[in-house]
C-alpha cells in the first residue's frame, strides 16, 4: 500500500454535517490529513434542490455554525468583502432567510478547507475494517471520470451521507396518477414549468410537516398567480403541530412548524380558517387519522388527482457497503455517540457518522423524543463527540 494513501480519517459527504465534521477534526488537529469524499463538493441537499426554501431556523444559528471551530473563524476572517458570510450578516439575525444564504455559507466553507484537507470527487463505494489489526478502515473510492477504484487507509471513517424524501407505496392501486418529486415542489421555478399551466389539476399532497407545508404554499402561490385550474387534495393523518418557546427550551424543535410554514399554517390552514382562507380557495383538507379512515379516504379522493407529492418525512440515501475482515456488515447507529454497532451489539471501531442520516436522538423536559435535524445542531452534537472520536 502506499504510505501516502494513509490518513487519519476519512469523511464521506460535504453536506452541511460533514462541512461540520470536517471542521472540528481539523480543530482537534489529528496528526495527519483528512481524506474528504463527494462527487460534487457543492454543500448537499440544502444547495442542489432546497435553495429556494425559506429556512425554519434562524439566521443567527447560521452565524452560530460558521463561528463554532477555529478552521472556520480563521477563513471566514480571510475571505475577501463581500462574501457569502458578510452576505449573511446584512440579514436580521432575529429572523429566518431563504436557505440559499446558507447553501452559498456551506459552500464558501467547502472552498475554504480545500488547501487543509484532500478533497477527492467520486463516491465511496465500500469500505472495510481490518478486525485483528490497527490498520482501521481501508476505504475504496470511484474517482469520478475513473472506472477504477482507489483505496485509502484511515482509522476512523465518518458517514455524512445525507437522506432522501421518503417514498411510500401509493395506497390505491391502478391509478394513473403522475408522482411529483418532493425536491420538485419544494423548487417553484421547476415546479412552475413541471406542471401545465393550461389543463385541469389535482395535486395530492400527503403530510402535514414541515415539508407538507411549504408543498401547499407553493401549490397555491401558483394556483393563484399562474395554474389557475390547480386544485389541491391535502391528505392529513394528525392536527397541525408547531414548535413552541418554553422556558428556556423549545418544544417540538425538531418536530413541530416555525418560521413561515408556521405563519401559513396559522394563518390559513387551520380547520377555523381554510374555508375563508385565500388557500381554502384551491386546498381541500381530507382527514386520514386512523387506519380504516385513512384507506377508505384514499379510496375516495385518490381516483380524482392527476398528481401526488408524498411529505412523509426523508430516508437514509444507501450507505456503501460496509464488511468487517470481508463479513458484510450491517451496522446499527447509536445515536447519543455518533458511534456504530454491529449485529451483536459491540462496538464498530473508528465508524461513526452524523448529519440528517445520523441524527443526535433529545429527549426533552417533557420526555419527548426527538431528532436533532438542522445546520448549529449538527454542528453542536459533532462538537460534544468528536473528542472521543479522536481519543482512540
Ligand atoms: C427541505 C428541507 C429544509 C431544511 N431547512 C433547514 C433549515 O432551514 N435550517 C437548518 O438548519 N436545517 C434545515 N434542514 C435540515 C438539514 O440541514 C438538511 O437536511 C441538510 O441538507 C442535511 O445535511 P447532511 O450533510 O446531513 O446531508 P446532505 O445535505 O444530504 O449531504 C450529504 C452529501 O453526501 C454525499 N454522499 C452521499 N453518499 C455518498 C458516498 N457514498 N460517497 C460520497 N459522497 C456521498 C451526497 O452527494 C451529499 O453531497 C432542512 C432539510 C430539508 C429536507
Ligand atoms: N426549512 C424548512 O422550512 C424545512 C422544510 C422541510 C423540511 N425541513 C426539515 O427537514 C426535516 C424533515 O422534515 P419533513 O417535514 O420532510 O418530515 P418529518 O419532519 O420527518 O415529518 C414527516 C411527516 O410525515 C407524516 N407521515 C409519515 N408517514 C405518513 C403516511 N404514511 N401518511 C401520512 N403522513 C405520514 C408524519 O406524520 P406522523 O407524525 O403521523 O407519522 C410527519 O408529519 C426536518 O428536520 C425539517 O425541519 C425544513
Ligand atoms: C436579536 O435578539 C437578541 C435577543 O433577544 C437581541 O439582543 C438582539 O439585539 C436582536 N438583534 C436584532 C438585530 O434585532
Ligand atoms: C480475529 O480474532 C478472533 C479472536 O481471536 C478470531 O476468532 C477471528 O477469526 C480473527 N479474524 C481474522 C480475520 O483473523
């Protein structure tokens, strides 16, 4: 093996968790380079499709995610006026923005570790762990333009491999219904130009989060400008929840509806305010609490749509193919360490992981259990582990 393909970690995704990882082994200063692998280096999910979301946190907790490690106060110091930071700063840190302030924040911090670690382009596609020596991980990677493989060698390997928009079976079958791809109807430049604007349409949406929200605000904004044949079939199984300040904490923080999903929802959604609602106009609000309800529901109003966007929450993207001294390997995450383990519960040396795929799991004051999503949670939960990450 070459000597040069060693390193002391391997971090797979750039993506706002792995920008976070990232940073923060670079803080701890391992004594040898970080190998960084994504095919695009763009900043994830939050760059590629959610650009035009407006964000459900606020902007001072982006602030809070480029100032938390010294590597990232260092360049955002160093980088020439104007930029995406100083671009930030002109916003009211009290309120949210469109995310594309923190895709161009991610993507300026991408830029700035390049000369730190080596950023490699292509896709880990294995990886493997030497059970009965030191060696740790050996990582294969496809370069991208390469049909070959490369390996490097790391004793820690940290999956930021990101998730995406769950897609269930539909519930009614032999329908001619045409899926719309949740990233699509979260866009509405695409969403605009994906659907006629001449020809009769109804839209299903399914769930009632977050994603479900901004999918009917954006529905009926060009119902009202544009499509003005679209109609929409909003099907819910639960009452609208929305995050709540309490003292000193927040409940449903992970889980319930802020910023201008919240506003919308208040505003217009609510059983007391859709009929004389500007979105009543277009949104029909079918209730699917309940098993029985709920098919008999789909039965009934699913023959009548052209299209469907399922809300119902993101799915891990495939991870690469983990083994153990050649054994497949099908590890499961521990969720207060970052850690991993495997079948039989012992610990998987050196693996760990981070980001919408391997969320920090809050139980709160109240007992609730949630998933920490979100850029300054990431960050917070990889800067509590990440010391004993690199202990070993
Ligand atoms: C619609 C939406 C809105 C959101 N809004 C906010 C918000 O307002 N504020 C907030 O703080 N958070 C928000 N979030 C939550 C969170 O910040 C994002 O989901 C974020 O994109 C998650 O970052 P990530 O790095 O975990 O994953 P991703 O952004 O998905 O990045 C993963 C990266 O890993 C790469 N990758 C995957 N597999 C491999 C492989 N085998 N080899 C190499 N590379 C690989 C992918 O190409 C990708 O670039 C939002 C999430 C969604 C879905
Ligand atoms: N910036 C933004 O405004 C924004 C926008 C979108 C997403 N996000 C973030 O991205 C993450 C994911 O959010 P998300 O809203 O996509 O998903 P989510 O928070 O995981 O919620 C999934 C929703 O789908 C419902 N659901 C699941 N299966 C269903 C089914 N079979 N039928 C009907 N409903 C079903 C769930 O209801 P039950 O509780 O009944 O299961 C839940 O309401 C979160 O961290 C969120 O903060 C942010
Ligand atoms: C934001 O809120 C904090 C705390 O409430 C306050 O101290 C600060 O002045 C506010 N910033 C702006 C720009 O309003
Ligand atoms: C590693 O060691 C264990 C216990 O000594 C042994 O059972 C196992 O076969 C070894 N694995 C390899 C790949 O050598």
């Amino acid at each position: 093996m070459n000597p040069s393909l060693r390193y002391a970690a391997v971090v797979v995704g750039a993506g706002p968790a792995g920008i976070a990882v990232v940073g923060n082994l670079l803080e701890r200063q391992l004594g040898g380079k970080i190998v960084w692998i994504d095919p695009f280096f763009d900043g994830g999910r939050v760059n590629r499709k959610y650009r035009e979301v407006p964000s459900n946190t606020k902007v001072s907790l982006f602030h809070a995610y480029a100032q938390a490690v010294q590597p990232f106060r260092d360049l955002v110091k160093k980088s020439p006026i104007p930029n995406a930071f100083t671009m930030m700063a002109k916003l009211d840190e009290n309120k949210t923005c469109s995310l594309h302030y923190a895709a161009d924040m991610c993507r300026a911090l991408i830029d700035g570790l390049a000369d730190q670690v080596h950023q490699c382009r292509g896709i880990v596609t294995g990886a493997d762990l030497a059970e009965n020596s030191s060696a740790g991980w050996t990582v294969r990677i496809r370069k991208q333009g390469s049909l070959q493989n490369i390996e490097v060698v790391a004793p820690r390997l940290i999956l930021c491999t990101g998730s995406s928009p769950t897609l269930l079976p539909i519930p009614v079958r032999e329908l001619s219904m045409q899926r719309l791809d949740l990233d699509t109807v979260l866009k509405p430049s695409t969403l605009a130009t994906t659907l006629p604007m001449k020809a009769p349409l109804v839209v299903a949406v399914i769930g009632a989060s977050h994603s479900a929200i901004l999918a009917l605000m954006n529905l009926v904004e060009l119902a009202r400008l544009s499509h003005s044949q679209l109609r929409v079939k909003w099907f819910t199984r639960h009452s609208l929840r929305y995050a709540e300040c309490m003292d000193g904490w927040v409940l449903r923080d992970n889980t319930g509806l802020k910023g201008l999903a919240a506003e919308f929802a208040r505003e217009q959604l609510e059983d007391a305010r859709l009929p004389q609602s500007e979105a009543g106009r277009f949104i029909e609000k079918i209730d699917c609490g309940g098993h029985e309800k709920e098919l008999s529901a789909y039965q009934r109003h699913l023959p009548e749509c052209t299209h469907l966007v399922q809300a119902v929450g993101f799915t891990r993207d495939p991870l690469p193919k983990l083994s153990r001294s050649g054994q497949i390997l099908n590890p499961e995450f521990d969720y207060e360490s970052g850690g991993f383990v495997d079948g039989e519960g012992r610990v998987l040396r050196g693996l760990y992981g981070a980001g919408i795929a391997f969320p920090e799991r809050i139980v709160d004051p109240y007992g609730n259990v949630e998933y920490a999503v979100g850029l300054y949670k990431f960050m917070k939960f990889v800067k509590r582990v990440c010391p004993m990450w690199t202990a070993s």
